[in-house]
C-alpha cells in the first residue's frame, strides 16, 4: 500500500521510534540472499544478446588522425584547413578561433610560440597582445619583421583556458600539425619560445638549460630562447634573449 504519509510525519514517526529503542529496519518477509537469482531457460539453438558482447568501438588515435590530415596537406592554406577539420582537441572547443600564422611565409626564420592568449584568440594571430610586442621589438633589434622576413606560429593553434599550459596530450596530437607547418614553410632556421615549445619540437624542456644552444631538430638550426612573456616578467633576463637573437642573426649570416 502506498504511504500518504507526508515527509515531515514520517520523520517524526521515524525519530519517535529511534527513541523508543529501535535499531533496525527488518521487513515483514525474509530474503534469502544465498538464493540465486532463477534465469528463464533459453531456447535451444539461440544465443542470448549477453553471450557475444558487442564489438568494440575501434579507439581513434588522435596522434595517428593527426598524422594522416598533416601529411595529407600540400601547402600552408591546406594545412590550415586539416586543422580547422581536426576535432579531436578538446582546446577548439573553448576557442573564438584558430591561430595560425603571422608573417612572411617562406621566410628564413619562424618563430615557434606556445599558444594563443586571449588576444591573440580573439584576433587570431599569434603574439599580439604585450608579449608579442616585445617579440617585434626583439626581432627588430636584429632586422627582423614579421611585414618582411620573419615567420611566427604556436605550438597549439587553440586558447588553453585561462591560459593554462597544456596538456602532454594536447601538444602530442598537434606536433604532427607543427611538423608539416615547418616542412611547408622551408624557413633556414627556428626559434623556439619557451618551455612548451622545447618540449614539442625537441622533446626536452629546462629552457635555462636549453636557451643559448643550437640544436637540431626536422632537419633545421634550432635556438632555444626565454620566451617574450617570461621576459616580461623578467626583464634582467633580456641580457641573454640578446645574447641568443645575435647568435641567430650570426648563423643567419653563416647560412647566408
Ligand atoms: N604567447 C605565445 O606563446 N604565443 C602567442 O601567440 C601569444 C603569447
């Protein structure tokens, strides 16, 4: 029988009771939780939905998927399309637009960023809020521009939320991204801004160790460097981004 008993009597009834001594809640008829639970029995010759589970869902390698539509592009607009198409980073999905390159194509220097801020998402270009500023004006010290000779894209093309770093997985699947970026813009050398970018191109991270050294890396000169926004923080470290910028303008002499 349903109760009509409303919650406020059923408290009170069950609080009386707990005053009265009582301690437990036993039912007018017994279970016998021993007993197994009787299955209805199959007929012959057919096989329960439950005897073969259903076939997996084939899990989607993001770092796989990301290879293909990369390689699959054969210039920079057709790269940029693979990654617009490319939905299995979840950074897109928080993002006002797809960041992908500032500058001279074909230059002999690009520059490799971390990710889209909040300007740069809005304007969909990379460094161009406070950061970026002072990367023109350190590339300026060396004739650097990005109206003329210089060539600028992040690692991410998407905004982190709140600017976090991130994820191992997030640069993973967009490295292969990065990679063909480099293989179609065919600059002479790279810079690499900060830690996050280390870490994708490189795979190393500890940029006060890394700054300063060339290395090598998809077959191109690489300068590690303190990145802009880092600077800003720290301005007494701009004494070695200058010691870094000129000895990218030597090597670009050397290459020359
Ligand atoms: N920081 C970056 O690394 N890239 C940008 O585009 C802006 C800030």
């Amino acid at each position: 029988m349903e109760s009509a008993l409303d919650f406020h009597t059923a408290r009170a009834l069950l609080e009386w009771q707990i005053e009265l001594g009582v301690s437990e809640t036993i039912g007018d008829v017994p279970v016998n939780r021993y007993q197994l639970e009787q299955k209805a029995p199959k007929p012959k010759g057919t096989r329960a939905a439950s005897d073969t589970p259903p076939p997996k869902p084939k899990a989607v390698d993001p770092v796989d998927v990301a290879q293909k539509a990369a390689r699959a592009a054969e210039s920079l607009s057709g790269l940029r399309a693979a990654m617009e198409s490319f939905d299995l980073c979840d950074l897109k999905k928080g993002a006002r637009n797809l960041v992908f390159s500032d500058g001279q194509a074909g230059a002999r220097v690009m520059i490799i960023g971390e990710a889209p801020g909040r300007d740069e998402d809005r304007q969909g270009k990379p460094f161009v809020g406070r950061a970026g500023q002072l990367l023109d004006r350190m590339l300026a010290a060396i004739d650097l521009n990005r109206d003329s000779n210089a060539y600028i894209t992040n690692v991410l093309p998407w905004r982190p939320p709140q600017n976090r770093d991130p994820l191992p997985a997030e640069i993973g699947m967009m490295v292969p991204f990065l990679k063909r970026h480099v293989e179609l813009a065919q600059p002479d050398l790279l810079i690499l801004m900060g830690n996050i970018s280390c870490r994708a191109v490189l795979g190393k991270q500890g940029i006060t160790r890394l700054r300063g050294n060339w290395a090598e890396a998809w077959g191109k000169p690489v300068m590690p460097m303190f990145h802009p926004a880092y600077l800003l923080r720290q301005p007494h470290m701009k004494r070695a981004a200058w010691a870094d910028l000129l000895e990218v303008k030597a090597r670009l002499g050397a290459l020359s």
